[in-house]
C-alpha cells in the first residue's frame, strides 16, 4: 500500500495545543456571523429533500476513505443539519454536538484523529455516549465569496493515531469542493426557476392586465378604436364602437372602406390632419350622419370625441387613438330647451295659424329624432288629412297628399278629442295593428300626432314618424307636450283676439250710432240758439271722441300711439299740409289718450280760426319726448304756431277750451302757455307713467 505524508506531520507540537484549546466564544462568534449565516439561507437548501448528486458524494467518501459515517453537514444557529449522510441516522444534532463547528474558522481540512484526547470535542455526547465516535475529518464548505457553510466530514468509531495524509486532504477537499459546486448550481437552477416563475408570473400577470384591459375596452361605454397606418386601418374597435357603426364589419379595413358615410363628411381629413401634424383634435356634439345599412334611412346624432396621435420609441405617428361618446340626448334636450324658450318669441306677433303650425313644427324637428315630421289639415266632416310637404330624412319618401284617417286605423277619434297620440309600433297598438300593411307602404313604424283644434274643432295634426318602431322617452314626450301647449295658446290667442275684435267693432257701432244720437240731439235742441259757433264747437268736439274711439279700438281700449292720435284729430283740418308733427314711439292710456285727443283739437281749432293756420303761411309744430331718469319719466308735449297773426291772451270769462289747456293732460296743470307776436306755444308735462295707466 502506497505510504503517504501524513497531515500531522506538518503542524508543530505548539500549533495542535493551540487548537485544542480554542476559546469557545470564537466558535460561537463564528457560528452566528449574520453575513455567514444571511449566505447560508441565500442557498435555500435547510430541511430539502435528498438529492441524488449529494448523496453520490457521501457515499463515494465513505469508500475512498474506509470510514462508516461520511456526511454533509450544513452548520445554522442552533443545530447542524445534513443535506446528505451515509451511516449515520439522525438528520441533524443540536449544535452542542456539532464538531464542523470548530471547522468554520479555516479553509483546510479538520482533522481530529482522537475525539477523546481533544479539548474541543472530548466532552461531545456523541464521543462519550452513542455512537461513540473517535475520528473526524472535514473539508470546509467555501463559498465563492468567502463564507463556511459546514463541511464534508468522514467520522470514524475507531481513532486514527497514524492522522490523515496530506492526498487524503486533498481528496476530501475536492469532494467538498464539488459540494459547493452542487450548491452553486442548485443556487442557479433555483434562481432560474425562480426567474422562470418570475417571468411566468409577470406573463401570467401581464396577460390579466391585458385580460382585464380588453374587457374594459371592449365594455366601455364610451366608443373607442385603434387606427394604424396613414390609410388609418382598424385594428382594435370595442363594442360602443360597433354600435356606433351599425355592427359593421371595420377590423383589418381602412376607414374609407369600412365607413364611406363617414368618409364623406370629412372624417378622413380629420385623421389625415392629426395623423401628419402629431396634434390631438377635440370636438364637441360634432353633428354625424350613421347608416348602419343600406336598408335603412340614415341617423343623425351628436358626437363629443377626441382623436389622439399613436407614436412609437422614435417619437413617429404610428397610428391615432379615437376615443368619444355619443352626446345626442344632451344634445337633442339643450335644443329642446333652447326650442321652447324661442318659441313664444317666435309666435308672439304670429297671426296666421299654419304659420303658427309651421313654426312649432320646425321647433319640433330640432328636439326630437325622426325620420319625417310635418303637419296637415284636417277635414273633420270627411275624416281626412290634407298633408303639407314635411320634412324628411335622405332616402325617405314624402308621404304629402291627401289621406283618410279610417284607412289608417281609429285613432282619429282620439285627435278629435284633442288627445295626442303616441304609437310606438303601429303593429302592436289595438288602433293600428289592423292597418299596418298600410303603415308599412308607405314606411311608418312609429307615430306620433299632435293635433291642433281652433274653435273646438280639430283642424290641424302635426307628427314625428319613425321608419322603425320607436319608444318615445318621457322627456321628449313632455317636450311634445310643451310645443303643443304654446301653440295651442298661441291660436287661442288669435281666437281671443278675433272674438274681442268682434266685440270692440259691435261696441264700436253702438257707440258711434250714439254720438250720432248725441249730435242729432244736440242739433234739434240747440237749433234756435243764436251762437252757431258754440253749437258748432259742442258737435266738433263731440267728433273729436269718436276719432279718439276709433283709434283706441285698435288696441282693444287698452292704449293708443300719441302719433296716431295726433294724425287722425287733426286730419279733418283743411290745413293739414302745414302741420308738422314728431316724437317717440309712444303710448298713452286708453284715459290719457281721450284727454289728450280733446287737448289737440281744441289747440288745432283755434290756431284754425285765430293762430298760423288762419292764414296761408302760417305754420305748426308739435314734438312730444319722454325727458328725465327713468323712474321720474316725465311726458313732454309742445305746440308752437309761426308765420300767424301774434297770439294774445284770451280775456275775461274762458271758454271750455281754454279752460280744458289750461289744466293739462292729467288735470292738474303743468301747462306752459306763451302768446307772442310769432304766434302761441304750448309746453305740458306730465308723469309718463300715469299717462300709460289703462
């Protein structure tokens, strides 16, 4: 047998003492170094299962050494476990058993050829009792960084006096050298399943976020697609999208091949615009024409969205994000609104009722979607309608003529009654359902009819149809309802004021045929006076009223225009050419106008017989302004006469005429009154607001 250096030959008497007395705190401190053990449990491998390179290991060194026990101990705080051990049963010993511990502080081979004879380990429980061990070699366990793990020990129930040579050494360190390497690579196995199931996880996780990604696209209310390439084709639309498009086919199509409808209102220059600039384009209840299909009319409807330009790592537009939601109920409820607060300024001065009916029509059209509206007039006797040309959607034929109701079905009998009628499919409703093949010629699915009734009797319908069955929501039912309110009170209206004109004519005639009575009267009884120009006065003056009357009935008693008045007083005079009149638009009441109608015929026949209308040059001007603020108004009236014979004042007793000046429009003065050579002048003022008093 081949003779070799024994490993004890090499150390010194003084160097084996000094080990063998080892303070027992180093082998502590060793023992519990946080980065030793912190690199222990980097490795992963306490409590594993065997392992099949480790095991090989063991029981190669048992037989190249000829020892009973070989092992592979990994040392922790409290214990030393075995990754791998042969000949022994236990799988770990507390670390008061431990002899690797003392190997933790070298990189060379322990060798205590008589655990009975050494300090560190004669007092061991597994030297003194069971298994009574008395030989131990062991190769540290060195990771590449520096740190002791355990060892690869062979144990031995009989000493070794002879130790342990230095090939021997060698040889167990190599074989605890390929412990570490199995270490390593299990490290880097496990780092790589650990990558693995990383990136595993993160695929799976990335997956799910995609997952989760796609249905809240795809479930968004709002409508969303991806375009890629200048010829903007699809490549991701969500479902809002595909509703908004009629469920068209547009994946892997360009726009223009998808959606030439919308091709043709201006779609594409937009995506050209964003796509060759890079800038987002915004709009808001953008108007668009939908045709899901060629069988169908088209839809209009209200878009609010925003084209956003796709860039790629270089910074380049790629493709454009649309992102937007249908605005048209919004929309159509800010029209209708907008509608009806048009719509009684719209009427207000109307006095024919199918304009009243075209203009509510109209307001109609703006508020609610149809595909045709309109309205007809009624010949209630006969039971037809007389349909004016409507309004319709492109594609959508006129229906304007002459139709029977009963041809229709019964619902006549509801618009005679002044109910409107809401039929949201003409085939399920008990009062068309029998006449629908009718419906369907000439392309009804739904309607609506409002009818319009004037003097008790229903002489006008308006209605919305619908190609398709239609449900009316309650908001556009009550805006129905609106329209329909103010256009019947806007015909109520006209009637009131046919009735009161009436009225005011009848009251007129019996009012004039008693000033005639008056007058004649007066004629008869004031014929033997002798002052023909008193009797002359009383009748003007009486004419007077009745021009005043007259031009009040206009406005049905309630106020007159002061040009007005002062137009027709002074229109019987023969001098009319040389009156000049001017001032605001202004109204007096139906009280003030009287008084005033008396006041510029009384001024008018006296510049008539004594002032500048007495002679051929003469002249006279009136003006009337509003002057002062506006909560202290006050009316303002002049008469000044020129080119006459000079005025003087009247003297002693006055007569009614000059008595009726002198106290003015309200009867309390305020009258200015100058007699010059030029001719009289007359200023009165009076507060504008009791003037204007009904």
């Amino acid at each position: 047998m081949q003779n070799y250096d024994r490993v004890e030959s090499k150390r010194s008497n003084s160097e084996e003492a000094s080990a063998q007395s080892e303070p027992e705190e180093s082998v502590s401190t060793r023992l519990l170094d946080p980065i030793r053990l912190a690199a222990l449990d980097r490795y992963d491998i306490l409590d594993t299962p065997p392992e099949k390179g480790f095991d090989d290991i063991v029981h190669l060194a048992r037989r190249l050494f000829d020892v009973p026990v070989a092992l592979v101990s990994l040392v922790d705080r409290h214990r030393q476990w075995f990754k791998a051990r042969s000949g022994f049963e236990l799988s770990e010993t507390p670390i008061a058993q431990s002899v690797c511990a003392h190997a933790l502080s070298s990189r060379d081979v322990l060798v205590i050829p008589d655990l009975t004879k050494d300090l560190r380990t004669a007092s061991n429980t597994l030297v003194t009792g069971e298994p009574k061990i008395r030989f131990y070699a062991g190769a540290p366990l060195v990771t590449p960084d520096g740190h002791v793990l355990g060892t690869l020990c062979i144990i031995d129930v009989v000493s070794r006096p002879q130790g342990f040579s230095v090939n021997q050494a060698e040889d167990l360190k190599k074989l605890a050298d390929q412990v570490v390497a199995l270490l390593e690579m299990r490290l880097a196995v496990g780092q790589r399943d650990n990558l693995l199931r990383q990136a595993a996880e993160a695929r799976t996780r990335a997956e799910e976020d995609r997952r989760r990604m796609v249905e809240m696209f795809e479930q968004a209310p709002s409508f969303m697609a991806m375009l890629r390439g200048p010829d903007h084709r699809y490549e991701y639309v969500n479902q809002a999208y595909r509703r908004m498009v009629g469920n068209r086919e547009v994946l892997g199509r360009t726009v223009t091949e998808a959606l030439p409808d919308a091709a043709e209102q201006g779609v594409i220059a937009i995506l050209d615009q964003v796509f060759r600039t890079g800038e987002t384009f915004v709009a808001e209840a953008a108007p668009f024409r939908s045709q899901p299909n060629s069988d169908n009319p088209s839809t209009d409807i209200y878009v609010d969205f925003v084209c956003q330009p796709v860039r790629d790592l270089n910074g380049e537009v790629t493709g454009i994000f649309i992102d937007g939601s249908d605005v048209t109920e919004r929309e159509r409820q800010i029209r209708r609104q907008t509608a009806l607060a048009e719509l009684g300024g719209r009427l207000r001065d109307v006095r024919d009722v199918d304009e009243i009916v075209r203009r509510a029509t109209a307001s109609l059209a703006g508020g609610l979607a149809h595909d045709r509206i309109g309205f007809g007039s009624v010949d209630v006797d006969s039971e037809t309608i007389l349909i004016r040309p409507e309004t319709r959607k492109p594609g959508v034929a006129s229906i304007a003529g002459t139709h029977a109701f009963r041809n229709f079905g019964s619902f006549i009998e509801n618009l005679k009654r002044g109910e409107t009628v809401v039929i949201p499919d003409v085939r399920a409703d008990v009062r068309t359902a029998d006449a629908a093949e009718e419906f369907a010629k000439i392309d009804i699915g739904a309607l609506l009819n409002m009818p319009v009734v004037q003097g008790g009797r229903l002489v006008l319908v308006v209605f919305v149809q619908h190609i398709k069955p239609h449900e009316w929501s309650d908001d556009e039912l009550w805006f129905i309802r609106q329209i329909a309110d103010r256009t019947q009170a806007a015909i109520a209206q006209i009637e009131a004021e046919a009735q009161q004109e009436v009225l005011n004519q009848e009251l007129s005639h019996r009012l004039k045929n008693t000033l005639a009575m008056v007058q004649a009267i007066a004629s008869q009884t004031l014929r033997g006076v002798s002052e023909r120009d008193a009797v002359e006065a009383f009748s003007n003056r009486i004419q007077s009223l009745s021009v005043a009357h007259d031009v009040l009935l206009q406005k049905s008693w309630t106020s007159a225009r002061v040009r007005e008045i002062v137009k027709a007083v002074l229109a019987p005079f023969e001098r009319s050419e040389s009156i000049d009149f001017k001032g605001s638009d202004l109204r007096l009441g139906a009280k003030a106008a009287l008084t005033f109608s008396l006041i510029i015929h009384e001024l008018g026949t006296n510049a008539l017989k004594y002032g500048a209308l007495s002679v051929p040059e003469g002249k006279v001007e009136i003006l009337w302004s509003i002057e002062g603020p506006r909560d202290e108004a006050e009316f303002v009236f002049r008469w000044s006469e020129s080119g006459g014979p000079p005025a003087r004042e009247p003297r002693g007793r006055r007569g009614f005429g000059s008595r009726l000046i002198r106290i003015g429009l309200t009867g309390t003065g305020g009258v200015e009154t100058s007699y010059a050579d030029t001719g009289l002048a007359v200023v009165m003022k009076a507060p504008l607001a009791l003037l204007q008093q009904s």
